[in-house]
C-alpha cells in the first residue's frame, strides 16, 4: 500500500499512529529531494558532456571544411570538383546539426533544470520549512502542557485560569500549524506528480525536436549526398581505368627504359657527376647535379641536389657549351666522361661523368659531341601486335556488322563492352573481319562468336588503327572544353570539333555513338551507363600521341567527352554546326610585340548582336563544310589568313557574319562569298569605289565595323562591342593592326577584329 492519507481529524489526536503517517510522508519527500538533487547534477553532467561533443563536432567540422583536395594534372573534372567541394558540404552539414544540439541544451536547461531546480526549492523546501515550525509548536505545546498540569491546585484561582488560557492559545497555534503542515504535506505529495514529470517531458520533447531537425537536415542532405554517390563512383570508374593505363605504362617503360629517356625535343636533363678541381695537394671531387641542357641556346643548367641529405638542393650554377668531347679512359681513369668546353670562360674545360654507355651516347648526341647515337624521344602509341586495322570499307563494313550482332544478340547483356573475350579468339576474328576475302561473315546469326568476343573485337579495331578515330590533331581541341565551362559550351564546342573531324571518322564516330547511346538506354539490364561507357570509350577513341604519365591523366576528360558525345549524339551528328557555335570563335590578334602580346587569349565571338534569323544554320552555302574546305585550300586566303594569325576558316566566318550584319540579304551574302572565293583574293569594294584587301583600306581614312568585343589591354588598344562603328580607319605601322576612333578616342583596332564599311 502506498502512503496514507492524513486526516484533519487526527490533527486533534496527535495519535501515534498519525505521527507514525507523517513521518511516512516526511521520508517521501526526502527521498524526491535527494532525486531530484542527483538529477539536477546529472543533467549539469549531461550538458556540459554535450558542449564537449559540440565542441569536438565542430572541431571536427573546421577541420573538415579547411581541407582541400589537391589534383594532378591542369583540371578537375565537374565529379572531383563535387568531390572537393563535399567536405564544405559535411562542414556545414554537422555545424548546422550542432546549431540544433546547442539549442536542444539551451532548451533543456530552461525546460528541464529550472523547474525541477524551483520545485525542489519551493515546494520541498517550505515543506521543511513547515516541518520545523510543526516541530516547534509541537515542543511549546507539549512543554506547557506538561507546565500546566504539573502547577499546584492550591493556586489561586485567577493564576490557575490564566495558565488555562495561555496553553488553550498555544493549543490552538499548536493544531492550526499542524493541519497547514498536514495540508501541506499532502499537496506536495500531489503536486510532484506533474511538477517533476511536466519538465521531463518537456525534455524529451526538446530531445525529440533536436532528432526530428537532425532528420530534416538528413532529409534536405539526401539529394546532394545521392549525387555525390553518383560523382565518387564515375571518379572510381575513371580511377580504375587510369590505373590500368599506368601500369600498362610503368610496364613498357620498365621493358625499355631508354626508348622514354628523353621527350622534349627543346632540352635534355639527367644526372651527371661534375669534376671540381681543387689546389694541390688536395686533388678534385666528383659532386652529383642535376643538369638540363637547353639545345637552342646551348646552355647547360646545374644545380646541386644530395639525396642522402634529405633532398637538399643547391644553388644553379649555368654555362653555355661551345663544344663537347668524349674523355677516353687512357686520359682519366673513370668512364664515361665528358669534357665540355665553356665559352663564358675561355680556355676552361668542364669534365663530367655520365650514369651509364647508354647515358654517355644520350649527353654525346644531345650536345652534339663526336659519338651521335641515335635521338631518345618519347615513344608514340603503336598498333597493337601488328594488326593491319585501316578505317576503309572494309573496317566500315565490320563496323555495322559488329554492331548489328551485338544489338540483335546481346543488348541486354549485363557487362556489356565491359566483360573481355578471350584474346586469341578476339585476333582472330578481327583477323578474319579485315580480310576482304573472308570478311563476309554475318556475326548476328553466327553462333561461333560470342557477344563478349564481338564487343572486344570492335574495341581492338578501334585501338589498331593508326590513328585514333578523334585524331591526334584534334585531342587537344577536344579535351579542352570537358576542362571547364558549362555544359551548354561543352556541348557547343564538341559540336563543332565533330564537324572538323575527316568524313569518314565522323561516319564511322557517328555510328558508333548511336549504338552506344542505344545501349546506355538498356543500361537497366546490362548496367552500362553513360558514364560507364565513358570510362570504356575514352581511351579507346581519342588519346595523345605522346605516351605520359600527364597525358594518361586526362583520361577522367576524354570519358566526359565521349558521355556528351553519347548523350547528345542526335544533335550532334545531325546538325551542321551554325556560324554561332563556340568553335567558330573570333580571331587572334596580330601581336605588336610577341614578349608582350604571346599568351593573349582568344576572343569569343557574341552573336546577340547580329541578326542571323533569315539564314539558315544549316544552309549548304552558309557556314557549311564545304565552303570552309574551298577556303581552307584557296592559297590566297591561306596565306593572308596566316599572316594575321587568323585559321582560314575563321577568316570567312568572321567577313560572312559581318556581310550578315550589315544588314545585307543571304543572297548577297553568299554571292560575296562566291565572288570572293572565285577571285582567289577576299577582295571588296566600298561604298566609295575603293578596293580593300583582307580588310585593309588602300586609301585615306575609312568607316569600319567591328564583328567580334575586344578588351584593350593597353592604353594604345580601343575597346569595343561586336556593332560599334569606327571613323578615320587606317593602316597601321604596327602588322595586323588599324588605327581608327570610336565615341572621340583614337587607337589600335586589331585588323580581323573588323569589317570595312
């Protein structure tokens, strides 16, 4: 049974029994005292445990945040850069959890800690409070009492009723203090039940209101965190690929070391131990550095650098070579030696000492010594195991079979172009599809080639070729745009680069990425997907004519060139590109002094302010390959177009577009294209009667127009938006240059920056 209730009644009986109950009631509330005591400590315990854990996450969150990853190579793909970025994003993430944890604990000291703190204050303490005034009546009442009885009847009667009438007031006292002590005792009794329960729900409510924030910040953090996912397995897909490269690298390196000593064409660098003569007695010493001979200028660079000292490098030491000798042993008695003679000191010889013979001959040829040898240069990419693979009809025809097999066969085959064939059988049949005798073989109804053996077939085509179906010229072009820029731009610019590409790799390219595409969309069942293929296809239809571990890093950019490829290949093998696509961009300017003007980057052509509507972008006699081709080979305009370090091709565009935006009709324009092509010279007449040659006046001062913006970057140049007007145009002193005014400023105007009017 729990605690008995007490009765106001028994105040008056003051019974044993009822002293009995309340000391039972007294004990209770000790025992939610001392709780209530533990608790309050606890939860201190628990809040300062907590500020701990805030401190440490954020800690952890600034560490986060501060670090960056670094990258080899001159770009990021869009996945690493989500990758950098990420550790910002689990900085925020947990500094924004600790946001809520910190006013979790604010809440849970004013919900929690003050009340049960007031209650025990208030409530339990006036209890003890009203205890000790209870207990205090209780010894005044009883003492008089015992005063009273024990006083002896012979008093007088007044000093008898007297002492009566004091110990019936402290009666009284006595019996009221001890029913507001009852009532007390009893109320706090009840109240506890909600005055200690309220705040710990109120705590679990604060506790459950951190979580459900926490699930919200999860919730608003999904979508990123699935994108990421996404971004970690394309950078290990790539990874993957790019390891395989490099080994396969590392393993023809390690197989013939010398044919990569050497791959700049520009210096040659190496160890080389360098006598250092010292007065007598104490002879010479050999000290190792590092040298780098630049051929042109033949000087040869030195620096010491110690190994075995923790890599510490000395000061460059540089010399320029005048001749270079081999040192016989019956000379010095150390091989492979050198005796360079230095111009800046005549009549000093320098002896060094190469690493190896083979190094020796490397220094003799590379500084034009007396024993050539022949030239170490980077080793190119050779056909795998001799296969005589051409991009002719034949290939074509293998091509649309291999392709025909595998979608009628195998388009649902998980591992698709990514499970290998066995590789004699996969000789084999590309052996037997580039036979013209026997290439006659339909491989979607012949059940002697595996699906696995076909895909693996059409990739060593691929590879076999002399030249990769992107070519080697254009791979620059084409890992350029995947380095940066938006993914319209990338698009644009790829666009383009297809359309320059020859036109039977275009063909063979186009078809190619349509069946690609059709297998990334049954990427359900054969798990390709464009990125996938990606990583499969991108070393596989462009790469680098050198052999580099460098160049092997940008694998990661042409897997996203061949993505966009795949996922726009409609677009991009449907259309011609128009005269507005980025890679029609505006022409370099004619330098005035190369140490100046050489690493100017290019202009970009804006087409918002010419009107291009009435012209078809897909016009054959507008902006169309052919026309770009009878320019290109026209001698005249190459040479011009050269001359102004303008390609040949930009060089029409840019005199089309400005006929365009002079308000003339298409078929004007095209007519001045013909006329110009026909004449061999781009020659134009001016509003005046006077002849202008590539843009440039033959008279006084003329009116031009510019077609491309132009960004001075000195006080000489003129800047200006494609459309502004120029008076008082004339040639300049300075090549590729005309000198105008635009709004009363005068200055340079790069000479293809404009159109004579």
């Amino acid at each position: 049974m729990g605690l008995h209730p007490l009765e106001f009644s028994e105040c008056y009986l003051d019974s044993p029994v009822f002293r009995e109950k309340i000391k039972s009631h007294e004990a209770e509330l000790d025992k939610t005292n001392r709780f209530i005591k533990e608790l309050y400590k606890d939860g201190k315990n628990l809040i300062n445990a907590t500020k701990q854990l805030v401190l440490a996450q954020r800690k952890f969150a600034q560490s986060l945040g501060e670090f960056q990853f670094e990258y080899i190579g001159d770009a990021k793909t869009d996945d690493e850069r989500c990758i950098d970025e990420s550790l910002q994003e689990f900085s925020n993430f947990l500094k924004n959890l600790e946001d809520q944890r910190e006013l979790m604990m604010r809440n849970i000291t004013e919900t929690l800690m003050k009340p049960l703190e007031k209650f025990r204050k208030e409530q339990l303490g006036s209890a003890k409070a009203e205890r000790k005034k209870y207990e205090k009546e209780t010894e005044k009442y009883y003492s008089s009492l015992e005063k009273l009885l024990n006083m002896s009847a012979k008093k007088k009667e007044p000093q008898l009723q007297e002492a009566d009438s004091q110990v019936e007031t402290i009666r009284q006292h006595f019996q009221e203090e001890s029913l507001d002590y009852v009532c007390k005792l009893q109320e706090i009794q009840e109240r506890k039940k909600f005055d200690c329960v309220e705040p710990m729900l109120a705590f679990f409510q604060t506790v459950f209101t951190f979580y459900h924030q926490g699930f919200e910040l999860a919730n608003d953090f999904n979508h990123y965190k699935k994108a990421l996912q996404i971004n970690i397995q394309n950078t290990r897909s790539r990874f993957e690929g790019t390891r395989v490269e490099v080994f396969e690298l590392m393993k023809r390196i390690r197989e013939v070391p010398q044919e990569y000593r050497q791959t700049s064409p520009i210096s040659s660098e190496g160890y080389l131990y360098v006598q250092e003569k010292r007065p007598p007695p104490f002879g010479s010493s050999w000290v190792k550095r590092y040298c780098t001979f630049v051929k042109e200028q033949k000087i040869l660079h030195m620096v010491t650098f110690d190994h075995r000292s923790g890599g510490k490098m000395g000061e460059t030491e540089s010399v320029t070579l005048k001749s270079c000798v081999r040192k016989t042993t019956d000379m010095l008695d150390r091989r492979f030696c050198l005796d360079i003679e230095i111009t800046d000191r005549p009549g000093t010889v320098l002896t060094v000492q190469s690493l190896s013979e083979d190094d020796h001959k490397f220094w003799i040829h590379a500084m034009g010594g007396k024993e050539p040898a022949g030239q170490y240069l980077g080793k190119t990419y050779s056909k795998e195991r001799g296969i005589d693979a051409q991009l002719d009809d034949v290939g074509l025809s293998f091509v649309k079979n291999a392709i025909n097999a595998i979608e009628t066969r195998g388009i649902n085959d998980q591992g698709l172009y990514r499970v290998v064939g066995v590789s004699s059988k996969v000789q084999k049949l590309l052996s037997l599809m580039i036979d013209e005798k026997s290439n006659d073989v339909d491989l979607s109804t012949c059940e002697d080639w595996d699906v696995k053996t076909i895909t693996s077939t059409l990739k060593l085509y691929l590879r076999s070729l002399p030249e990769p179906l992107m070519t080697y010229g254009l791979y620059k072009d084409f890992i350029a745009p995947a380095k940066g820029g938006s993914p319209e731009s990338r698009s644009q610019a790829i666009h383009c680069l297809v359309h320059k590409l020859p036109e039977k790799n275009r063909l063979v390219l186009g078809l190619l990425l349509k069946h690609l595409a059709t297998v990334a969309a049954h990427s359900k069942l054969n798990l390709m997907t464009v990125a996938n293929l990606g990583v499969v296809f991108g070393p596989t239809l462009m790469r680098p004519q050198e052999d580099t571990v460098a160049a092997i890093m940008d694998l990661k950019f042409q897997n996203i060139v061949v993505e966009i490829l795949i996922e726009q290949h409609e677009k991009i093998f449907g259309d011609v590109p128009g005269p507005s696509s980025p890679g029609l961009s505006a022409p370099t300017r004619q330098s005035k002094k190369l140490s100046v003007r050489q690493n100017r980057p290019l202009a970009v052509y804006n087409p918002k302010k010419v009107d291009l509507q009435t012209v078809s972008p897909t016009s054959p006699d507008v902006g169309s390959n052919s026309d770009e081709a009878s320019l290109g080979s026209n001698e005249s305009v190459s040479s011009q177009s050269t001359a102004s370090g303008t390609p040949p091709e930009k060089a029409n565009h840019g005199r089309l577009l400005a006929s365009l935006s002079t308000g003339d009709s298409p078929g004007a324009c095209i007519a001045v294209a013909a006329s110009r092509l026909n004449s061999g010279a781009l020659t134009k007449t001016s509003s005046d009667g006077d002849k202008t040659v590539d843009g440039v006046t033959g008279g006084g001062g003329k009116r031009a127009m510019a077609v491309y913006p132009c960004e001075a970057e000195h006080d000489s140049e003129l800047s200006f938006q494609v459309g502004a007007i120029f008076s008082a145009v004339a040639p300049s002193r300075e090549p590729g240059w005309l000198e105008g005014e635009l709004e009363g400023k005068k200055g340079l105007i790069p000479e293809n920056y404009v159109e004579m009017l």
